[in-house]
C-alpha cells in the first residue's frame, strides 16, 4: 500500500517535471525569436522593433488576450501595434507568459504590474507585488509607492509601506516632510497603527518613541491641514474660520483619533488649546486610560481629568461668549460618563472636601455615602445587588478571593459564603426587614456571610443590605453563586438615596 502511494507521487511529480521542460521549450522558441518559424502566428511593434508569438500560448493563459487578439486578428501576418508600454516592458511581459516567470527591476515593474492588471493577468500581479515587498523604500519615495500599492491593490506591497512608517515613523511626521504629501497619503499614515503614548508617563513633559505615538501624528496632521488651509486662503484671498477649515481637512482622520492615547499635557496646551472639543465619552476613556489603582493615583487621574474639562469649559467661552455660560455645568456634563461609574471612595476624605466638593462635583451629603459598599450576586446569569453602609471588609476580601468568590448551591433561599468570616458589629443593625423586599444581605451569628430569602430571616441575623434586581431573582440548586463587592458609584448614590439614607 505504502509503495503505491510512493510510487503515484513519485509519478506526479515527474509529470510537472515534463510539463516544466516542455514550457522551457517552447520559451526557447519564443526567445529565438525566428520570424520564419511557423509557430509564431502573432506580431507585435513596439517603439518600431516587432516580437513574435504564438497566439495559443498567449490567449491560453490569459482571457483578455484571447478578446484582444480575437478582435484584432484580421488576416495572418498583421501587425498589432502596442503604443502604451515600452518594447523592453512588453518583451518581459510575453516572457512571463511563456514561463512564468520574467526578469524584474524597480524601473519596469510599474509597467509590468499595469499590465497584469489590464489584460487580467492575475500571478504576473502577484509575482510584482512580492517583488515590490522587498524593494527599498524612502522618506522620498514612499508617497509614490503607496499610491502604486493602493491603485493597483498590491497587498503585500502595502504591509511593507505600513511597516516602514512604522519604523521610520519619526521620519515621516517631520513635520517639513509631512506637510508636503498628498491628502490620500496623509489619510494611509492615518490607518496605521500608532505606538500610543507612554502610560507610565502619561502625566510628565515627556513622550516615548519619538514622534510614533499619537501626540506626535495629531501634531503632523494638525500642521499638515493649517498649512493646506493656508495654501488655499493665499490662493484665494479670502477669509477663513482656521479651526473649521482644518476639521473639514481631516474630516476623514479625526474620528480615527484615539485622544485616550495622548500625553495629557499635550491634550491640554494642543488638543483643547487649538478649540478641539472633547465629548463625554472621549472624556471617559482618556480617564480609564490611565494606569492607578491607589488611592494617590486615582485622585491625580480625576484632578487632571477635571482641569482638561475646565481647560475646555474656557475655550467653549472664548469660541461662543455667552454671559449665561456656566463653566461648573459644563464641566459636569463633559464629565458626566466620568462620574456616572467614578469610585470616589478611593479617594482620600480630604482631597474630596478640599478639591471634589469645592469644585461643585459632589455635596457633602454625598461624600457621606461614597465609602459605601455595592454588592452584586450572580447565579446562573442572573443577578441581584444592594448597598450596604461602610463595608466590614468585605470589598477587600472580595478582592482577594476574586477567583474564590463563589459556592455551590444547595439551596433555593439560602447562600452561605464559606470563605468569608466577619466580627458580628456590636452597634445594632439600622436595617430592617421591609414589606417587598425579598432577599438580604447578611451575617449570621457566626460572622459568616449569608445571602437570604427573608423568608430565611432569623432575629440573630445582622442584616447589611436589602438586595433587589431589575429582573425576577431566584436561585438554581446545582450552580455556582458568585459575590462580588465594590465601592458604590455616583449613579448607585443617586439612584438609592433613599436606601440609603435609611441603612445611615
């Protein structure tokens, strides 16, 4: 069985090894280019020289040739002029198709690609592209090559133009370089990745990889449309709104712009500075974009958050005057996606009394409840949360058991949390059971943590949070139920103040 297999591709492959001798003979044939030979049946002039060919090798392996020569053969011996491609170019191009193969240089390979592409010649394409992949490229000649690469569709010639801005990106957003390429070239370099800028250095006068970070091309293409808005005013004589013109430039661009990339002093004295406007969202992700997870970090991150809003607050002012313009309105509702989901328990209570509620963020009363605890249970893709005063340690053991916060279910009332073990508050609890409320957070007289149909209630139970759920909640035996436990947010603050004003 073995041999035969062996035996059969041995076989195949000696049938492509007579296949290749045969087409060596016939390229032989073509390049002696005998006119008297009686195979060559087609006659080309180019540049007043003549090839010959056979017409059934050519309109073989190509369905436009076969159209273009079955048009234009009127009687044997006629001479088809070619006018558009030189004679060197045309030769190459016929010997591809004789042999698949063609000798290429960086001077002929445009032509050669044009036409693979007009007579349909799809692997002469592809043996250019991978040609063109390994040509050298340059600050000057890159502009030219990625217009070649998106005329004519070149895939791989185009990663290589990509990978070159890349690593030459420094280069390419000098900003004497940049300002002189074409429209289209400025759109490619927009839809290359972009090294962004360093999160560790978010915050300093410094920026990483040189211009390859986004700071750097928001800088190119803001000089590159100020200078063809310039070009165009000069031209015309006439006047213009600058900031208006150079968003219409890069119309195309700026909703590529990633701003959560950028230095934040560069959001400050360029972004905001030259009149861009920031939207909440934008707002939201520059904030979580930042790396801080102490409390240190989480007020620096929400204090230059706040000054890039009342930054913007002042160029709104200085763009439209308005005596009614309220600059704390405006910075809330630039920072309203910020707020909604802002733990402002992580923050000190000074720098909240001294810097959140002077500035009108948050009142008093809030500060009151922003170290609250939210707590959220999960059973099979079901979920029910409450809010508990202050929090016991739960948020911190939460934490640390992240991949243990769960136990299985045994029951369809009851959730004892095995794992977490708290001291019984000697205070009363201010918490009591309600008419509507179904279930509990709670700790039984053991200090185990226990989720509770109040039908489960007893009066040793130290109740911590009535629990409620948008949806029905019930619990599935034979499943995991999972607790997670967090600071509360402004919207939890606002949504449940009554809640919480009665478990104060």
């Amino acid at each position: 069985m073995l041999s035969s297999i062996y035996y059969g591709c041995k076989l195949e492959q000696e049938s492509k090894n007579y296949i290749y001798e045969m087409q060596k003979e016939r390229y032989k044939v073509f390049k002696s280019q005998d006119s008297t030979n009686e195979q060559f049946d087609v006659i080309f002039e180019i540049e007043g020289k003549k090839i010959y060919a056979s017409k059934y090798v050519l309109i073989s392996v190509s369905e436009y040739m076969n159209a273009f020569l079955s048009d234009r053969w009127l009687k044997k011996d006629e001479v088809i002029k070619i006018e558009t491609y030189s004679y060197d170019s045309f030769y190459q191009f016929l010997c591809f198709l004789y042999s698949g193969h063609c000798h290429l240089t960086t001077q002929n390979v445009y032509e050669l690609t044009d036409m693979a592409e007009s007579y349909a010649v799809s692997c002469l394409k592809d043996f250019c592209d991978k040609y063109c992949f390994g040509m050298n490229k340059t600050i000057e000649s890159i502009e030219e090559l990625t217009e070649f690469a998106l005329k004519y569709s070149l895939p791989q010639l185009t990663h290589s133009i990509k990978s070159f801005i890349m690593n030459n990106s420094d280069k390419v957003y000098n900003n004497k370089t940049f300002i002189a390429f074409k429209k289209p070239f400025v759109e490619f370099v927009s839809s290359i990745y972009r090294v962004h800028d360093s999160r560790l250095k978010r915050f300093e006068n410094s920026s990483v990889d040189g211009n390859r970070n986004e700071s750097g091309f928001f800088e190119s293409i803001y000089n590159w449309a100020e200078h063809q808005v310039m070009k165009q005013k000069d031209s015309n004589d006439c006047n213009v709104n600058l900031l208006e013109a150079v968003k219409a430039e890069l119309s195309n661009i700026l909703p590529g712009i990633k701003y959560c990339n950028m230095r934040f002093d560069f959001l400050m004295n360029f972004v905001v500075e030259k009149g861009f406007i920031l939207s909440p969202a934008e707002f939201k992700e520059i904030h979580s974009g930042c790396f801080a997870y102490n409390s240190y970090h989480v007020e620096k991150r929400f204090k230059c958050i706040y000054e890039l809003a009342e930054k913007q607050a002042s160029q709104k002012q200085k763009i439209s005057p308005n005596q009614d313009f309220n600059v704390v309105d405006s910075i809330k509702t630039d920072l309203t996606e910020v707020l909604s989901d802002l733990k402002f328990g992580k923050m000190g209570k000074e720098f909240l009394m001294n810097f959140v509620v002077a500035n009108g963020i948050i009142t008093e009363e809030q500060v009151k409840h922003v170290y609250d605890t939210r707590v959220e249970i999960q059973n099979a893709k079901r979920s029910i949360h409450g809010l508990m005063k202050g929090d016991l340690g739960i948020r911190l053991a939460s934490e640390a058991m992240y991949f243990n916060n769960y136990v299985d279910q045994y029951s369809t009332t009851i959730t004892r949390f095995s794992r977490f073990n708290f001291s019984v508050p000697k205070t009363p609890s201010t918490l009591m059971k309600m008419k509507g409320c179904d279930w509990y957070l709670c700790l039984e007289n053991d200090g185990f943590l226990a989720f509770k149909h109040h039908t489960r209630i007893v009066n040793t139970d130290y109740l911590l949070a009535e629990m409620k759920s948008e949806a029905e909640f019930y619990l599935n035996e034979n499943r995991y139920t999972y607790i997670y436990a967090e600071y509360v947010n402004l919207s939890d603050i606002n949504d449940n103040d009554s809640n919480m004003r009665r478990c104060s």
